[in-house]
C-alpha cells in the first residue's frame, strides 16, 4: 500500500538529511541576525532550507499527481506482444500499479536488494517502513532468477540507480539481457542527474545517474534504445529492445 503523501514518504526516507538542512539554514540565520549582517543576508541562509521544500513539493507532484501512479506511459514503450512480463525493484514495488497496465502473465516481482551494492541509507529506511504491494522473490542484481529467455519485457522503475557500484551495474544489466526473448524490452524508469532535477532536488541529484550512463549500460549489455519519453518533467522512461546476446 502507498502513502496517501508522496512528500511525505521522501521526507521520512531521507529525514536526516532534511533536518540537518533545516538546522543549518536556522543557524545560519540566527548568526546573521546577531551579527547584524542585514536582511539579504538572512534571506540567503534561508536558501538552503527552501530548495529542500522545494524538493518535497516537486516529489508530491511526481507521486500524487502526475501520470506515474497510472503506468499509461508503459504501453507505447512495451514490444507489440508481451506474454510473460516480471517487475525488478528493491523492495519499494508500488510506485506504478504494473498489473493494470502490463498485458500477458507475470513471471514474478524480483527484489534486488543488496546492502554491499546499495549503501544509501534512505534506501534501508524506506524498506523498514514501506509495506510491500505484492511478495517479492529475493536475489542479487548479478544473478537474477529467472531463465534464459523467459520474458518479453521487464520493468525496472527507480531501482537500477541504487547500485552503486558501475561493475555491478554492468553485470545487472547483461543480466536483464539474459533474461528477455530476442526482440523483448526493458522499460527502465529513472531520475536523471541534470538541470530540472538539480533545480528540484539541489546535491541530491548526484544520486542518480545521467542519460550518458544509462545509454552506456544499455550497449554493454547489447540492448538498444527505441523509445524515450518524459513522464514528467524529472522522470524519463527508456525501452530498451535485446538486439543481440550481450558481449
């Protein structure tokens, strides 16, 4: 089940980051109130702890209002026949209510969770509190659980970001490659690190990754982009088709 508040499923995940935003941009303020260094000043201190609700509003359009939740952007980016479809997270699983959007049968829900692969400890956080949607078979994202060549699509939505390391990267992705049919899909959903979500977010867009890695884990693993598209203005959604085996 979600929160009824994306906002505040971001602030609970990430509070202590949030908190020592906050206490700065209140120090600051104090120090340039008793220092006497004037109004501008005080705005300034200020900013920090402004760019932080600013990233809470921005979450709140992206989970409560925007198209995300619905899935509807999913159905252009699939191949024009999907039989058998499995979800890939790591442990946050209801983000897109899949199951009304995805035709054919789904093979399974993989949660990728590793804590050597996956440091960041709102991740940890967020899966302490988060209930989950549906069960979830667990494995490594170097080693998938499920056969050669069982499926027609995968939805990895705001999971392959959290590993950390780009060798791991690598093998998850040659991984998804393994696991589609010749001619099948991966629709990846992601944050980019550039300037809409370094302007909604501030530091906290170094997070995620940029356009150029995602197209280089693509080639590595031998998967082509026929689709791109901007579910919102901080979200984009590649489909990636297995061409060839991976090298």
């Amino acid at each position: 089940m979600r929160s009824a508040s994306g906002a505040w499923r971001i602030f609970v995940y990430n509070w202590p980051s949030f908190v020592a935003v906050w206490l700065l941009s209140l120090t600051l303020a104090l120090v340039c109130f008793v220092q006497k260094l004037g109004n501008l000043a005080i705005v300034l201190s200020a900013l920090p702890a402004a760019w932080s609700a600013l990233s809470l509003i921005v979450s709140w359009h992206i989970y409560d209002r925007s198209p995300l939740l619905r899935g509807q952007f999913i159905a252009p980016l699939l191949p024009p026949s999907v039989e058998t479809w499995a979800a890939v997270h790591a442990g946050l699983d209801a983000e897109v209510m899949l199951n009304a959007v995805m035709p054919g049968r789904c093979l399974g829900r993989l949660d990728i969770f590793d804590n050597d692969l996956m440091t960041s400890s709102s991740i940890s956080r967020a899966r302490m509190i988060t209930r989950r949607a549906y069960s979830a078979l667990s494995c490594s994202p170097k080693a998938l659980s499920l056969p050669d060549r069982s499926c027609d699509a995968l939805v990895v939505a705001f999971t392959a970001h959290e590993i950390r390391n780009g060798r791991a990267r690598d093998r998850f992705f040659i991984e998804l490659a393994r696991c589609l049919r010749p001619g099948g899909r991966v629709v990846l959903v992601e944050h980019l690190r550039d300037i809409a979500t370094l302007f909604a977010f501030g530091p906290g867009c170094l997070h995620f990754l940029a356009r150029a890695e995602w197209l280089r884990l693509a080639s590595v693993a031998s998967l082509g982009v026929v689709a791109e598209t901007n579910v919102t203005p901080w979200i984009t959604a590649f489909s990636l088709e297995k061409v060839n085996e991976p090298r």
